[in-house]
C-alpha cells in the first residue's frame, strides 16, 4: 500500500480579530483604502514621498503583515524569519509627522471600511496609530 503525503490542516482560530473582523476580504479593503488615501490626499503628501512611485508592492505586503499580527495566517513572518516591521522600516527617517500621517490615514482606512463588529476593528486602528507612532523620531 503506498504511503500519502500527511494532510496539513491550517490552524484556524475564528476567535482571533483577523477571523472575527472578516478575514483576507476585509483586511485587503482596508490596505487598498489605506493606500488609496496616500495616493489621493494631499495631507499625506509627506508619507506618500516616502513610498515608491509603484504602490503596488506594499498593497500586496500590508495586508499580509496584518494578518498574521491580528492572529491570522502568518505567511508575512514566515517569508523571511526575523523579519519584523521595525527592521523594515529602519533605514528611513520617520519623523513624526510622518508617523502621524500613516497613524491617521490608518485610522481613516479602517474606519472607512467599517469591519465589524466595530468596537474591535476601532481598537486595532489604534493599536496600529501607536505602533507607527512609535516608530517616529
């Protein structure tokens, strides 16, 4: 009889906000608004001078990142081991009008998409304020 390849099963906890918020679909939309508001609104100007001309990268990137920071499936991390958005953020002088700037077209994107339930996906837009503020010199 010949042998089979073992059957992998993702590990899937629907309790995490990745799964309660609405998974990939949801995350995605909110990256894609995100990244629309830098591309459009002229008080990012400064964040979006950062960025490569070609966004399409990071709109591929992000929500990847996200996911497996709201307990989803963690490709981002496993992709290049050691990896963190520190580190990839470290050769550019961030400044905290910048941080801002990416603090409040966040806080914008999620809202603007509206995930629910609402009380979770608000408090992940801070959470994620905090961290890019933290990131500001």
């Amino acid at each position: 009889m010949p042998s089979q390849a073992p059957v992998i099963e993702e590990t899937r906890n629907p309790d995490t906000p990745y799964y309660r918020l609405g998974g990939a679909p949801v995350f995605e939309a909110i990256c894609n608004r995100f990244y629309d508001l830098m591309d459009e609104d002229p008080q990012y100007a400064e964040l979006r001078a950062m960025h490569a001309e070609d966004l399409g990268p990071m709109r591929e990137a992000l929500p990847r990142f996200l996911a497996g920071w709201a307990g989803g499936p963690r490709d981002w991390f496993e992709a290049v081991p050691g990896r963190c958005m520190m580190s990839v953020h470290k050769p550019f002088a961030i400044n905290r009008a910048v941080a801002d700037q990416w603090a409040d077209a966040m806080t914008r994107a999620v809202s603007d998409v509206a995930p629910e339930p609402a009380d979770m996906a608000k408090a992940m837009g801070e959470v994620l304020g905090n961290l890019a503020r933290g990131m500001g010199r």
